[in-house]
C-alpha cells in the first residue's frame, strides 16, 4: 500500500485533514500525520518509508529527501515552493509541486488591506488618503495579482501591470493596463505591490534605482519574499524621502531599525501571514493531496516545478 506523509510543523485545520484523509484513503492509500514535530529527526524517520509528501512550509531539504529512500513526490501547499531543495528533488527523481492559485484571494486580500493601513497612516493620528483614484502597480501578473486586480478597481484605483511572460492583450482583457518595462511601473504608480519569486534574477533586484523612482507619497507592499528587497536600497531611499512608505508580510534583515527609525511609515507584520486562512488552509491541503492520486494513478505533472 502506497504511503503519503503530512508533515506539518503547524498543521492543517482540521476540516483540511479530514479531506486530505478522504482523497488518500479514497484511493486506496494509507495516510501519516506529522504535525506540531520539533525535531528534524521526527521528519527523517517519518520521510523513510512513504511514497508522497505533503509540506507547507516545511523544509524539504537534501537531508531530508535523501531519507525517502521511496519518495516520488513532494507538494508544497502553496504558491512558493524555495522550502524544497529542487536540485536535490531532480537528482534523486523526485517530482515537486506546488499549488498555485489556492491561496491567492487570501493574499490578495492581505495586500489590499495593508493598502489601506498605510494609506490612513498605520492607523495613526493625522489626516490619511484615500485609495480611490490612485494608481496601483502589480510587479508580475500571476494568480494573486490577478485576484488584487479585481478588489483594487472595486475601491475605484486604476490597475498597471508588468510581466515580461504574460501578454498585454491578457493583462487588457481583465482591465490593466500592461506598462512596458518596470521602470515605467514604478514611475507612474502611487502603490507596488510585489508578486516576484525570490531567484538569482530577482534577488536584491527592488533596490535603491528604482525606489527612487516612485511618485511622491507612493507605497511599497510586499507580500511576496523578503530576498527581494535591497535593504542598503530601502534604507537610503528612506533616509533621504520622508514620504515613501513600505508595508511588508515578510519582515526584512533591517526590521528593528526602520521600525524605530520609520514607526510611522513603515510595517511589516510578525511572520508571513499571506496564505493564513482557513479557506486557504483547506483549498490548498485538498489540492495537494488530489495532485498527489494524480500522479501517482495517472502521471499527472501538471503543476510540477522542477523540471
């Protein structure tokens, strides 16, 4: 009987292991839980005999995955996937997957309501803006920019975008308009909202050049990945414009001191919080365990990412 692990250091909801238990009993195989483990050792010995693994954000590194001396195939709950150690997966022959597209209206949400903290000044005392009217960038055009397009024109904001691998007719049919270059994205728009993976060409890549860039009184959100940012960057662009702000769910390295520094133009919340909640939770357990039967019964890679 084939075994398919859940380990999770901070579980699924329950209604979300009640489903993933349906679709893997359902077709024939027997489910593990490892949830709330503390120890490395715990996934080691759990990881040894199973034939699929799902992972939130787990690490599923090469120790760990040399370990499953069975496994086929790792799912990562979510849109990121830089937990799992992808050359590792494809030396060994291993599939990774990720589930694109369920958490992306939580996030989506999440980005639109830092918005509105920083645009009535963190909550704080003084006058605040509005959103409507203004200009919002969408720096990539995935699954969550495309959710946060929809609510942004509900509160009357007009939408750009960029992405080099999504066309200007797609992004024009959903009501945004394509810009051609990044430079003109953070010129013309009064809020970014960043939707990059973290990679060797986008690491540092939001740095001092193009902040310096952004209209006055414009806002950063950043509810992708922390190694995006340059921090030397942010912190100049901040030390010389009092009226930038950055709002982020992924504290940087520079965290303690732009918050004392920058109390009231900078936020960042305690710990990623993007994809938390509930709907979240269970769409993107179910999605892991129905990629997981498909590949398994069917050789479905559809949402492979090590390729």
């Amino acid at each position: 009987m084939k075994k398919v692990l859940v380990a999770t250091e901070k579980p699924f909801a329950k209604v979300a292991v009640d489903g993933i238990r349906k679709i893997v009993e359902g077709a024939g195989y027997q489910l593990v839980l490892l949830e709330k483990y503390k120890e490395k050792t715990d996934l080691l010995v759990a990881v040894a005999d199973v034939d699929a693994m799902i992972i939130r954000s787990d690490k599923a590194d090469r120790e760990v995955l040399e370990a499953g001396k069975k496994l086929k195939i790792v799912v990562r709950a979510g849109a990121g996937y830089d937990n799992i150690d992808l050359t590792a997966a494809t030396e060994r022959g291993i599939v990774a997957m990720n589930t694109p597209g369920q958490n992306s209206n939580a996030v989506a949400e999440l980005a639109i309501g830092m918005m509105v903290y920083a645009a009535r000044n963190l909550f704080q005392a003084g006058s605040g803006t509005e959103l409507k009217g203004k200009k919002l960038g969408l720096h990539a055009y995935g699954f969550v920019p495309k959710f946060l397009a929809t609510i942004a024109k509900g509160f009357g904001m007009e939408v750009y975008a960029f992405d080099p691998f999504v066309s200007a007719e797609k992004m024009q049919n959903d009501g945004v308009q394509a810009v051609a270059s990044i430079e003109e994205l953070y010129s013309t728009c009064h809020y970014v909202s960043l939707h990059i993976p973290a990679n060797a060409q986008t690491k540092k890549s939001i740095n001092y050049d193009l902040l310096a860039k952004m209209p006055k009184g414009a806002t950063l959100v950043n509810t992708a990945r922390a190694e995006v940012i340059d921090e030397d960057g942010l912190q100049q662009i901040f030390a010389e414009r009092t009226d930038i702000k950055y709002v982020s769910d992924v504290a940087p390295v520079c965290h303690a001191a732009m918050a004392e520094k920058y109390a009231n133009r900078y936020f960042s919340t305690p710990k990623k919080m993007g994809a938390e909640t509930e709907e979240a939770n269970i769409n993107a357990g179910l999605a892991s365990a129905n990629q997981i039967v498909n590949f398994l019964e069917k050789g479905d890679k559809t949402f492979q990412v090590n390729k």
